[in-house]
C-alpha cells in the first residue's frame, strides 16, 4: 500500500525546539565546542581486522572493553557523506541495557580513532540547566547536513545538532554516566496515525542519496506476527527538516513488504539493501530488491547486523554488528550483491 503527501495515515509532528535549554546548558558548561573540537580529542583507538560474512570487503572492531561491553550494544550506523563534514568519518549509536540512555560514537576511519558521545535530553529546573539521558533504542541513525536523527521506536524520530556538541569541564557539573561529551536533543518528530490505523514503529533509519531532494527511509523490526512497514518521508532541501504539510510529516510511499526481523534498510542506486539477524552465532543476510519481492543473499554479514547506510562515493554499504565479542564496523561492495 503507498501513501502520499497530505493523504491520510502514518504521520509525524515535530516538536518546539529546545532553544532555551540548550542555550542555558550551554552557558553553564562553557559553551559549544562542535564537530572539530570532538575530532581532534578522540581518545580510543579501533582496529582492522577480518570479519566473517560472504560480502564483507573491509572491517574493523572496536578496543578491547568495547568489544566485550555488555552494557551497551551498537544499533545504527550513518556516515559522514552528506552531512558536510570530514568524508572519512563513520557515527555509530548504542542503547545501554539499563538506564544510561542512548550514545553515539565517532569514528575516524583514517586514524581508527573514536570517542563515545551521550545523547541527552537538556532540562530546566529552578532555572538551572541539566541533562537527562535519551532513553531510546537508537536502532537507526542518519547524518545529513547539520542534522543528526535518531530512530526512537514507538516514540519516533529525535533529531540534535552537531554544532551543540557540549564538554564537560573539569568538575562534574552533570551527570553523563563518565563521558566527556553529550549531543542535546533539539526537536523531536512525535509518531502519530490517523484514527484506527496502528502507529509506524521507527526501528531503524538512512538517508536514500539518490532522491532529490534526498529522503528519510523509515522501516519496522517485527516478527511474522507484526506489521513489517518501509517507509519513506521527503526532506525539505533548504532546512533540512522533513517537508510538512499544515504542521504534519507524511510518508512519500508506505509499504507492507518488509522482511522478518529486518533490522536497517538502505536505498541504493533505486534497490532496497535490507539487513536480518539470525542470532548470536549465524551470520546475518542481506534483502535485496523491492519491497515484497527480495532476493536473499544469506550469510553475507557478520552474525548480528543491525542498521544499513549507503556511502555514494565510495559505493559501499555500511553496516555494524552488535553481539559482545562478535562487534565489527563493517563494510560490503554494493557491486557484490549484482
């Protein structure tokens, strides 16, 4: 089934902004620092290394206490490409299993080098400005332009601003759980759907890069019992915001077509590129085509792949693995799944 813009259905309504907390957060922590400030303070190194999978084609793992981590899992992957910024950067989220929230880490593929970022939630109390942590899965990510999206499940889509990126000074002002960076939520997409219609679940995300202007692609993890929906939403090319409609986002097309237990979609060169999970110990497969008429290339990925991301330059789809002691970054040639 497909939808169109302004036609009744699944929808999202952005929140106001979060100005004057940031603004106040800000203040009290010193002031932004931004992207290049965090670039040039990374201070944990990842490695290259093999990975398992048929289409693997470069990987990499992450230090030894990462690797093993049983706290917090890796969900979504985005790159660097289209968000105007150092073409060699990879970002990756996490969820903690229990109430740290949500994090994303910054990975530099030409030094291996990566630092771990809390995403927060900013707060006023007493006129004094604080954080909470963004309790969210963070199954999907995308980067693009001065934007980066979260994928918040039930709850929708959360967006912050690179140029927010906030330090901690010295002396522990607030609580961000031993990290030395938080990223505030700015606005927030809220999920909706009109009367008698279930709610999209926004597990994962990317960007398809071949739209123009490009497009949010949206889609839900389920089981053969649940809706398995891929969406896509249109991006206002000037703000960067998803184009609305009397204040609502709707989705260009909504498809029933998903696969079981998908876990990232991507759109390359006009195919969908879906991964599934098969567990901690069986590598992952790979969808490829249109919604409800997939070929499955299986044991293509690492076991456990999680979110799906399309680097055009390069022609590489990104991917990352979540399972402690089987955690890789990697990396597959579109041009081996033709």
């Amino acid at each position: 089934m497909s939808d169109s813009p302004g036609a009744p259905g699944v929808h999202l309504v952005r929140t106001e902004e979060n100005v004057e907390e940031i603004e106040a957060l800000a203040a009290r922590l010193g002031g932004r620092v931004g992207l290049a400030a965090l670039l040039g303070d990374l201070n944990r190194r990842a490695r290259r290394t093999l990975a398992p999978g048929r289409a693997v084609h470069r990987a990499y793992t992450w230090d030894a206490a990462d690797r093993r981590d049983h706290d917090w899992w890796p969900q979504g992957i985005s790159t660097s490409v289209d968000a105007e910024a150092p073409a060699s950067v990879v970002v990756v989220s996490w969820y903690a299993k229990h109430d740290q929230g949500s994090r994303l880490t910054f990975l530099d593929l030409r030094t291996r080098r990566y630092r771990h970022v809390l995403l927060v939630q900013p707060t006023m109390r007493d006129e004094v400005a604080g954080v909470e942590p963004l309790k969210v899965h963070a199954g999907g990510i995308v980067w693009h332009g001065p934007y980066l999206h979260v994928a918040g499940t039930a709850r929708g889509v959360f967006t912050c601003r690179i140029d927010d990126l906030l330090r901690l000074p010295d002396r522990g002002l607030v609580d961000a759980f031993g990290h030395r960076y938080v990223l505030p939520v700015r606005f927030a997409y809220r999920a909706h759907a009109d009367e008698g219609l279930e709610r999209l679940r926004y597990s994962f995300l990317s960007l398809d890069q071949g739209a123009d202007p490009p497009e949010l692609v949206v889609g839900e993890y389920g089981n053969r019992n649940q809706t398995r929906r891929l969406a896509r939403f249109p991006i206002d090319s000037t703000t960067r915001f998803l184009a609305e409609e009397a204040g609502v986002s709707r989705p260009l097309a909504l498809d029933d077509g998903g696969v079981v237990r998908a876990q990232g979609a991507a759109i390359a060169a006009g195919r969908w590129y879906v991964t599934s999970s098969h567990g901690p110990w069986t590598p992952g497969t790979v969808h490829v085509g249109s919604p409800g008429a997939f070929r499955d290339y299986r044991w293509a990925t690492p076991m456990g792949p999680e979110d799906i991301a399309w680097d055009r330059r390069t022609d590489l789809l990104w991917s990352v693995s979540e399972h402690p002691r089987r955690r890789w970054v990697f990396a597959m040639r579109r041009s081996w799944f033709e």
